[in-house]
C-alpha cells in the first residue's frame, strides 16, 4: 500500500538572508585605505623605543627630548577637527591624498634629518600629515559602505589595524634600530605612502561637496588654538608635572578656548561643528567612550613598559616584543567588534567590552618582581586587548551613526580628536598617579615602581569600568531598523 501522498510544504518566507558581501571594488579600497591607516597608527609608537638613540644621534638634550614626540601629537591633535571639516569642504579624496604626499615626504626629511630642527620640523609635518589623512580616510571609509554591517565590520578592521599599528610601531622600531637604524623608522613609510599615492586616485571614489561654504574661522581658530594648548598642557604635565606654571597657564587657556568655541559655534552661519550634532548623544556618549578607551590602554603599555623595563630588567625590543600578544588581542577584537555591534547594539559592544578590559586590566595589580608573572601579564593583555577593541569599535559606529554623508567628515574628525586627545592625555594622568605613589613612598626602586604602576593600573580598571557602565546608561539601545543610537 503506498504512502498517501502529501503535497510539499510551502517555502515559507525565511527572514534570514545571506549577510551582504563586499564587492571586489570595496575589498580594494578597504585595502588601501587600511593599509593608510596602519602606517599612521604605526607612526605613533615607532619613535617611542628609539627616542634615546635618536638624541645622542643628533645631539638632542635629555629635557628636549620629548619634544620629538610632543610636536607630533601637537600638531595631529591640534588640527584633526579642522582637517576633518575641510575634508567635507574640498573633498576628502583630495586631502586624503594630498596628506599622503605630506606624509611621505615629511618622512624622508625625518630620515635624513641632520639637525634637531631639521627632525622636529619633520614630526611637525608628519603631525598635520596625519591630522589630514586620518580623518579623511575615515570618511572615505564610512562613505564607501552604507550604514549597517558592511561598514561595522569595515570599521571593526580598521580599529583592529589601527590598535595593532601601535603595538607593531614599538616592534617594528626596535627592530629597526637594532638591525639598521633610527633613520629607517621613517623610511619605512616613504615607499608605502608613494604606493597609496599612486592607487588611491583610480581605486577611490569621493562625492563632491555641492556647493564650497565659507569656512568657520572662529570656530577654526578656537578650537585648534583650544587642543593645541590643551595637548601641550597635557605633555608638559607628564614632563614638569601638574602645578607649574606653563602647564596650568597651558590647560586654563586651552579650557578657556575650547568653552569659547562652543559660543563662537552657536552664532556661527556656517560652523565648523553645528551645535546640533554636539547636543547628539551618540556623538557625547561615543566619543565619551572612544576618549576612555584610548586614554586607559595606551597610558596602560607605558605602565607595562615601565614594569617590564624598571621591575623586570626588560630591553627595549623585548619590551616590544611582549606587547606582541596584546596587538594579537586588538586584532581578535577588531574582527570581532563589527560582528557584535551588528548583532547586539552598539550599547551592549561597548559594555562588555569595558567590563572585560576592567577586569583583565585589575588582574594585573596582582603583578610581582618575579619573572614568572610575565605570563599573568601577557595573558590580561591579550584579553584585556579584546575588550578594549570591542570598546573602541562600538565608539566609532556610534560616533558617525545617523549622519548624511557630506557631514562624515566631521563626524571622523571629532572621532579623530578624540583618539588623539585620549592618547596624548593618558600618559601623563597615569604617569602622575604612579610618581604620586613612588614619591610617598620614597622609593624609586623596582619596588617603588611597582607600587606606584600597581596603584595607577587600579585607577586605569576603575576608570574603563565607569566609563563603560554610563556607556551603557546614557546610550538609547539601537532603534529597529535603523543604524543609529540617538
């Protein structure tokens, strides 16, 4: 007897489609615009364990030697927010470009430098290179792919390339000076920027700005006269510490400049930052967010730096070399931090991933003179790592989420200075708070230092555990169908 026959169920409509795949175009322009923006976050730190040859080799004083680092920062701090603007202006393609030709050139000047004016005024253009070229690369990137999982999974690669150019930058420039020399830190990037120069005009496409508004030049002249004096006051608060004079006179001006700008910006007919989007809360809270997490993980290598190197007896290189694990770690989480915000929200991405950093981050007050902690320091980074990409991901979704394309510009820029800002500030902080501890102590020895990194680490946790919970407070969960928290 044969089966009665049924006829086959319907295909019923499944809601669950295919996640949308790049084209081959985008693969091609993610590629390069990457590869633009792991040259610049390698620009960062490639100096740092060098900077001692670099003096004896051109003559630098102990006290000016930090100036190779601060005219850096001051300059890409001090300008990104008004470069990210006139990204949008002129178009972000022919800054983005422009910037590399700076930046390679600029390089090959450090390269040969023979005076510390020559190097310094290197760095100085390298700064303003890197002030042009990120944000505009940015929004290049959020411009190429459309608000929803290609662009987080986008921006997930970019801040994992990003995070890992840091941690490559110190390897890379031990190797450097080791193998070769100093000079190749910057040679380094000569033949990379020629290469994005010569791609970039047939690879990336950029919409034109309709019309060629005025540019704000009160709104310019504030705020970048603002960060410039407030990252200045930052560094020389890491040099001569919190209370003299230039650095107080420093951090009053700055304060004083940027609270100008935001009136300036208010009556302004065309501002440089429409008020509107400061009042937005995914742009306070994202940026809020992005602040923590460049402030606590980049202050939390030089604490580490200074374990491994004044507690452990660690060269240079080595030092370097053990903070492989923790780019391995942002990697991971870069990969992983588009995929989150895809399928938990913004909100959430950013929680967990303050929670895992504050607690990976709080294992390490359990570190000892021992050189068998090495291991319980390379295992929190390399979570800690994770969760801090997590945290920096969901920044830069929420922070250039809900905007038109001709203000992505802007809304990379903001995102820009803060990264910069958080990266200049977190040094100093956590470098007063540990010198804080030594000096009660009286004890600058391994175990003085390690009392005062033990002490400031403390804090670091505390401080990505708040930021993180008034994250998750103050940001509205993510609206269905739409890709913006507002």
């Amino acid at each position: 007897m044969s089966a009665p026959s049924q006829t086959p169920p319907r295909a019923t409509a499944v809601t669950t489609s295919a996640p949308p795949r790049m084209t081959g175009r985008q693969k091609l322009v993610l590629a390069l615009l990457l590869g633009a923006q792991f040259m610049i976050a390698v620009d960062f730190s490639i100096l740092n364990v060098a900077l001692p040859v670099v003096g004896e080799g051109l003559g630098f004083s102990l006290p000016d030697l930090q100036w190779i680092a601060t005219s850096f920062a001051l300059a890409a701090a001090g300008f990104t927010l008004l470069f990210g603007r006139i990204a949008d202006l002129v178009g972000r393609k022919r800054l983005f470009v422009g910037g590399m030709v700076v930046l390679g050139l600029s390089s090959a000047l450090g390269g040969l430098a023979t005076s510390p004016e020559i190097l310094l005024t290197a760095r100085v253009l390298q700064g303003l290179a890197t002030a042009a070229v990120t944000p505009a690369g940015l929004a290049l990137l959020t411009t190429a792919f459309k608000e929803g999982p290609l662009r987080e999974r986008a921006l997930g690669l970019n801040g994992a390339l990003m995070s890992a150019g840091f941690t490559a930058g110190a390897i890379l420039g031990g190797l450097l000076t080791d193998l070769l020399s100093w000079r190749w830190a910057f040679f380094v990037n000569v033949p990379v920027a020629a290469l994005v120069v010569a791609l970039a005009p047939s690879v990336i496409t950029d919409s034109r700005p309709a019309g060629r508004p005025r540019l704000d030049v009160p709104g310019a002249a504030t705020v970048t006269g603002g960060l410039l004096l407030l990252v200045y006051g930052l560094t020389q608060a890491g040099a001569t510490g919190w209370t003299t004079p230039t650095t107080l006179a420093a951090l009053i001006a700055g304060t004083a400049l940027l609270i100008a700008f935001w009136f300036v910006e208010k009556k302004a007919a065309a501002p440089l930052v429409p008020v509107r989007i400061l009042k937005r809360r995914s742009v306070i809270w994202g940026n809020a967010t992005g602040l923590i997490a460049f402030v606590t993980e980049t202050s939390l290598v030089f604490l580490l730096t200074l374990y491994l190197q004044e507690v452990l007896g660690y060269s240079p290189l080595a030092t370097g070399l053990a903070f492989g694990v923790l780019g391995i770690g942002t990697v991971i989480g870069g990969t992983l931090g588009g995929r989150a915000v895809g399928r938990f929200g913004n909100r959430t991405t950013i929680v967990a991933g303050g929670i895992v950093q504050a607690v990976a981050t709080l294992s390490l007050v359990a570190l000892g003179t021992s050189g068998a902690w090495i291991w319980l320091l390379l295992a929190a980074t390399f979570i800690g790592g994770i969760g801090n990409m997590l945290m920096i991901v969901g920044f830069m979704v929420t922070a250039t989420s809900g905007l038109p394309d001709d203000e992505q510009g802007l809304a990379t820029g903001l995102a820009t200075m803060t990264q910069q800002v958080g990266i200049t500030m977190g040094i100093p902080v956590m470098s007063a708070i540990a010198t804080a501890r030594m000096s009660a102590l009286g004890d600058a020895g391994p175990e003085g230092v390690l009392s005062g990194v033990s002490v400031a680490i403390l804090v670091n946790s505390a401080l990505v555990l708040a930021g993180a919970l008034l994250a998750g407070a103050f940001l509205r969960p993510r609206r269905e169908g739409s890709g913006a928290q507002r």
